[in-house]
C-alpha cells in the first residue's frame, strides 16, 4: 500500500466511529484552494447528505447501518487519498475514483466533481452489496432511489439532452453542484426519510407519501430514462457494471425486479403527463 493510500485509510479509521468526525473530514477536503481559487462551493450537497446521515442515524457506530457506513467511508477514503497525492504524498491512484478526484483537484470544474463523486458513490456501491441483504426492504428501496438521484444530477450537466430533453439548457443551472439547483437531486431530503431503521410500513404507504413536486419530477421526468440513465453513466465513468444494475427500466442493485411496479404510478397523472410533454421523450 502507498503512503498516501495508507494514510487516507489511517484518516478514516480515526473517524469512523464519530458521525460528526466523518462530516468534518469530509468539509475539510473542499477548505484547500487550487491555484488561489476556493472550492468549498463543491461541499454543499456532499454535506447537505451526510447531514442526513448523521440525523436519521445511519452512520453510527451502534445501530447505525453497515452498508451506509461502507458507502460513506468509500467516498471519504477516495477523497483523502487523492488530497493526499496531489499535496506531495508518495503513491499512485489505487481506483479509478481516486483517480477522478486528482483530476478534479488539479482543474476543479463541475463535470470534473461528478465523475469524482459519483466514481466513489458506485464503487462503494458494488463493493459493498454483499451488506444489502442486512437492510430492510424499505432500506433497500431507497438505496435504489438515492443511486437514481446521484446519476440523474450526473446526467443533468454531462448530459443535458439526456436529462432534461427539450429543457436541455437548464442542466448547467439545475446540475451544478455549487448552486442550490442542485441539491433537488443531490440532498435527497425531500425523498429520503428520517429514522433510521424504517419503521415497518408497507411501500404503498411511502410512495403515497412522496412530496408532490418531488413525484413530478421522479415519474414525469427521471423514470422514463432510467435505463439510459444507467448506461451513460457507466459510459462516462468507465463501470460498465453499473449498467448491469438497471434491468430493462427497472433499477434492481437493492430492490427486486418482481416488485417493479415501485417505479410506476397513477397518481397525479395529469401533471406527470404534462412534464414528460414538457421535457418530450427520452433521446434514443
């Protein structure tokens, strides 16, 4: 293991019991300037999340969740390593993550931050699925929907037309994860809920209960390119398995294809076939 490698890996140890350490680990990355220019913008939404994290409990040492905790050091210890190469640090990249982070520190610009983060998001993804099964089912319904989230926002400024269709224009503004736009898609407040485990309700019951604009947006919107979601996002990070977590429209890394049904609605039907009129159909 290289210096920086074993030091990132020593950083994260010594917070990994501490929610609160976690989150100023990870705060403390974006302090740094590159070339007299700050990046502390970037933080916002990689923050704003592990707010709540840290409030519904999901990173605690006792009760905490053990996939979520995976999850979360995976992007903590690919951002420590990466700082630490960039500041002089002996090593080599030991991930492509790592690796699209040191890009992102030596020309900080927006796509640049996707790739980084999201890079981290999925290799913690399908690193860790073996813990999926330690979760509830309502758990797993949600680690489906924040990765649906995290790879539209990608999507939002990388690939616009893909995203927004007729709207396209709007992804700079919506994606950028320096603007409040972007935390719609990236905080994932308003989807995910408080508590941490989920009290024992059915999923009917929670999709009743989505916030309205929020069910716009996921049905009008997002559903419809769910599978070419996936695949550009794999293109563009180079993980071709993480296409393989989509089957046909359905996303299935945590929740079962037999229940796909999540994924579609009769509920405000009639705002949610006017925004897909509004966006037009997914680019083939």
């Amino acid at each position: 293991m290289s210096e920086a490698a074993a030091r990132a890996a020593e950083m994260v140890a010594a917070v990994r019991d501490d929610p609160e350490r976690r989150l100023g680990l990870a705060a403390r990355f974006y302090e740094q300037r590159i070339d007299g220019r700050s990046i502390r913008a970037y933080r916002r939404a990689e923050v704003a999340f592990m707010r709540w994290q840290i409030r519904c409990g999901v990173l605690r040492a006792d009760g905490g969740s053990p996939w979520w905790r995976a999850v979360n050091e995976a992007l903590l210890r690919d951002a420590a390593e990466a700082d630490l190469l960039c500041n002089g640090a002996a090593g080599s990249p030991t991930t492509r993550s790592v690796d699209a982070w040191l890009a992102f520190l030596r020309a900080p610009e927006p796509a640049r931050w996707y790739r980084a983060h999201n890079a981290s998001i999925v290799g913690g993804y399908l690193r860790h699925r073996d813990l999926v099964d330690g979760e509830g089912p309502l758990e797993r319904f949600f680690m489906d929907v924040a990765l649906l989230r995290v790879l539209y926002a990608h999507c939002l400024l990388i690939r616009p037309r893909l995203a927004l269709g007729r709207l396209a224009p709007l992804g700079r503004v919506l994606g950028d994860p320096r603007l409040r736009g972007a935390d719609l898609f990236l905080s994932l407040g308003d989807v995910l809920p408080d508590v941490y485990p989920l009290a024992k309700v059915g999923i009917e019951k929670v999709l009743a209960d989505e916030n309205y604009l929020s069910r716009i947006m996921d049905y009008g919107v997002i559903v419809p390119r769910i599978a070419q979601l996936y695949r550009a996002a794999a293109d563009d990070l180079g993980e071709p398995e993480l296409a393989g977590l989509c089957e046909g429209d359905f996303p299935v890394y945590a929740w079962p294809y037999e229940q796909r049904h999540v994924w579609r609605t009769d509920r405000s039907p009639l705002a949610i076939a006017l925004a897909r009129a509004l966006v037009g159909p997914p680019p083939r």
